[in-house]
C-alpha cells in the first residue's frame, strides 16, 4: 500500500505536479511555501508595502494560470522570480502615471538632502530603485535575493557577463547618486 506524503513534506516537483493536474490544495501549498519568497522580492523592487502585496497577489493570480506551462527546466524559484519581476514591472507601470510627480519630488528631495531617511539601508535600496530598469533588475537580484551572476542572468533572460555589467555600471551610478545624497 501506497504512503501518501502530507503536502508539508511534498517537495516543490510533487507539489506542481499535483497542482498541474487541478489539485486546488497543492497549489495552495506550494503558494504558501513560497509566497515569502516572491513578497520579499516585490518589495525589494517596490519599496512600498502596499505594491508589494499587489505585486504579490499578481503573482499568485498569474501562477494559478501559468503553472501548466512549467515544465522543469531550470529552479522553480528562479521561474517565480522572473514571473515576480514581470508583475512588479507591470503593477508600476500602471501606477507610474499617478505617481510620476510624487516618485520625482521623492527622488529629488532625496539627492538634495530636503529628506533624510531614517535607514541608510534603505537610503540605499531608495537609490537602487531609481536606477534604470536592467541595472535595477540586476542588483535586486545578486545583492536583494543573494543570487549568482549565472541565476540572475536566468531570471532576466540575459547572459552571465551583461548582469555583471549591468552591476558595475549600478555601482558607479549608486556611487554618484549615494554622494550627491551626503550618504558617501
């Protein structure tokens, strides 16, 4: 006779394929499992609370629709994570018409000094997401969630050398943006 695993003890592969057939519980396991994970990294891309629970509530609508479509290639985290980054992308893009003004007064008050944040860390994390998109993308990845030059390359669907790159050009300009906030 058969053992079946409790969902706490199914791996992530038991888990979507479980889900893959219509199994509404395992794919509220595997959410559960990694719905850290991805608000974590909506956050990080965000930097607001409130986007990061949309962002977060994207990416569970969007992966009840597109787990059927993984097919096991690469890390299940690393296909959420690009799933995350789409969705975080897409959410601010369309908040970015309502929020132009206030993110440019943010972000110069922030250079000229008119507004000290209480954490330089997230003094930091403030000048990182004004970076261009890649670069963003980049450090988010390596420095936010800890992730090789190689995985994060697989997350952006570029290669290894241009994150890499895509780092250095964000320190100079983090560099020039963290001195022209006193932070440096």
């Amino acid at each position: 006779m058969a053992m079946m695993l409790d969902e706490s003890e199914a791996s992530d592969a038991e888990l979507i394929g479980r889900a893959k057939g219509g199994d509404r519980g395992a794919f509220g396991k595997l959410l559960e499992r990694h719905y850290d994970f991805v608000y974590r990294a909506a956050y990080r891309w965000c930097g607001k609370k409130a986007d990061a629970e949309d962002v977060a509530q994207e990416v569970c609508v969007r992966l009840g629709r597109a787990i059927r479509d993984y097919h096991g290639s690469g890390a299940f985290t690393t296909w959420l994570y690009t799933m995350t980054l789409n969705a975080a992308r897409d959410v601010m893009r369309k908040t970015a018409r309502e929020t132009v003004k206030i993110d440019a007064y943010g972000a110069y008050a922030l250079i000229s000094g008119e507004v000290e944040p209480e954490d330089p860390t997230e003094a930091l994390w403030a000048a990182v997401r004004m970076l261009p998109g890649k670069q963003r993308d980049a450090v988010l990845l390596v420095y936010g969630e800890g992730l090789s030059h190689a995985a994060a390359a697989e997350a952006m669907a570029i290669s290894e050398t241009t994150v890499s790159w895509h780092i250095h050009e964000a320190k100079k300009r983090l560099k020039t943006l963290m001195r022209s906030a006193g932070e440096v």
